[in-house]
C-alpha cells in the first residue's frame, strides 16, 4: 500500500497544475456518483424491501 501511494503522490508531482485540477475535479465527480449509486441502492431497498447487498449494474 505504501508503494502504491509513493507512486500515485510521484504522479501527482510530474502533473501540470491545470492536470491536477482536473484530476481533482474527476475525482471529486466520481465520489459524487458513487454516492448517487448508494442512494439509489437504498432507496430501491426500502422500496422493494429487498435488503441485498448486491449493488445495481454489478456484473457477477
């Protein structure tokens, strides 16, 4: 893990500033639609009464 993060942080460094805002920005927009994703799960839960941790658009 520690690895992993030295060589995230390394990439981080060789970025341009404007890269790393838009790293930034696709982050923070991915965490946004992860969040959206939870909340749609719960809501289609409570609503159907299925408690499954299964996540919607899962491929098993």
């Amino acid at each position: 893990m520690a690895q992993r993060m030295a060589n995230a942080q390394a990439m981080l460094n060789s970025m341009t500033p404007e890269q790393r805002e838009q790293m930034r920005q696709l982050s923070e927009k991915l965490l946004e639609d992860m969040d959206l994703r939870w909340q749609m799960d719960q809501t289609i839960a409570k609503t159907t009464g299925n408690v499954s941790t299964k996540r919607l658009g899962s491929v098993t």
